[in-house]
C-alpha cells in the first residue's frame, strides 16, 4: 500500500509532500521533496489543482516556521505532472526556478538558473548537504536526478516508480537513452531512491536492474514477433501476444 501521510520526514533534512496531480493512473500523486536542514530546495512543483495548492504552500510555510531558508524550486522534468504549480508556487514563495535548458524551453514561465550535468546545489546547515546534478533524458529531454553522497539519497524523478511503470513515449521519449541511464543510475549503488510517484525506494539498484530486464525482455519479444511475422506472412496482431 502506498503511504501517502503528508507532510512526513523521510530522513535529517529530507521531507516528502505528495500532492494530487493529473498523472498518469494507477498513480495519482506526485510527490515533492524538500531537500536539506537550513537551506532546502523544493523539487516537483507538481500540482494544477487549487486545493492542493494551498496544502502545498502550507507545507512550504511551515518548514519556513522552523527556521529553514527555501532557495529555489526545481522540477525534474516539464512533464504537466510536474510543473503543474510552478508559476504559482514560485510566485507565491517569491523563489527563483531552476531546471535544465530543455526543460525551460518547454514551460511557459522563466528560469533562473539553468541546471546541467556535474552541477552542484550546495546546502548549508547543521549538517551542510551537496547534491549533485543528474542530467538523465530518456523519459523526457533534460530531465534531472539528484545525488547526495553523505546520505547516499537519490531523487530519481521518472526514471522509475514504485506504483505504476514509467512511459517512454515517441517523439520525446529515447529508450536506449533511457535503458543508458539507468545503468548509470544502477552504478551509483544508493541507499534509497525517491521517485516521483510511490513510496520511497529501499534498494533502487534492484530496480534499476529490474526496468533493464524488463524492458530489453520486451524488445527480444518484439523481436521474435517481427522475425516471424516476415516469415509466415501472419498479422502483426496474431504475433505479439
């Protein structure tokens, strides 16, 4: 069962609020994290909806009653279950944006500071954090995952999920970027994935490994299909089961 209680802590300076988004079924929130003990970012300003909106920013306001400092709000990706509030919670939180290039290209409000591979987001605090930037396309054109090494967390955006599959659509979508990244991702070793949709990760190489096989089990499948059907002259349809 997905825990979907909000606000909740996730680890020291680590905090999750899944909002309700037009996403795609058999989830139907996105979650947000906010990341570090004094300054935090706040990634996935998910949610279109007016009422969630207001339980968002309350939750924003609170973590600024406990003395914590928001720098920016980051989306991983443009997909509109992900930037479904950024205009209007970046507004009123008076917080810049920031994203990588191809995401701003492809919403509608500005971005302050573009994110890129090998970047850095430094986080003061009791215990300071650094998170490192993740330029990981394959679901979508600039979408970003975040390391932290000392808590060995990852915010693997929709690279995979723990409720539902992730959707490498055409046009946009690459799947050997994507199977590429996932290796890379595979390699990292982390201690917890945090996936934008479903309860944090326990062991995500496992399921990094997991979307690997199973997507290239897939292809094989397609494959095999493809071989016969341009041997016996059957329909496509009557092949692929």
């Amino acid at each position: 069962m997905i825990d979907l209680a909000r606000p909740r802590e996730v680890a020291p300076g680590l905090s999750l609020f899944a909002a309700r988004t037009p996403t795609l079924l058999p989830a139907t929130h996105t979650n947000s994290y906010a990341l570090g003990g004094r300054d935090i970012v706040l990634i996935e300003p998910a949610t279109p909806y007016a009422d969630e909106q207001k339980e968002w920013l309350a939750w924003a306001s609170s973590l600024r009653a406990q003395g914590r400092t928001v720098r920016a709000i980051i989306p991983t990706h443009h997909h509109p279950d992900h930037v479904g509030g950024i205009d209007l919670l970046a507004r009123e939180l008076s917080v810049p944006i920031w994203a990588h290039e191809e995401t701003a290209k492809r919403i509608s409000v500005p971005v302050d500071r573009m994110l890129n591979d090998g970047d850095e987001i430094i986080l003061d605090g009791p215990t300071p954090q650094k998170w490192n930037v993740l330029l990981t396309p394959g679901h979508a054109p600039g979408h970003l995952c975040f390391h932290e090494p000392s808590i060995n967390a990852l915010v693997v955006g929709d690279m995979v999920a723990s409720i539902g599959t992730i959707l490498i659509a055409p046009g946009e979508g690459h799947m050997a970027t994507y199977l590429f990244q996932l290796e890379r991702l595979a390699k990292m070793g982390a201690a917890v994935g945090l996936p934008a949709h479903g309860d944090p990760i326990a062991s995500p190489t496992v399921i990094f490994q997991r979307y690997i096989a199973h997507r290239l089990l897939r292809e094989q499948k397609l494959k095999r299909a493809l071989d016969a059907f341009g041997e016996s002259g059957a329909t496509l349809s009557e092949l692929v089961v």
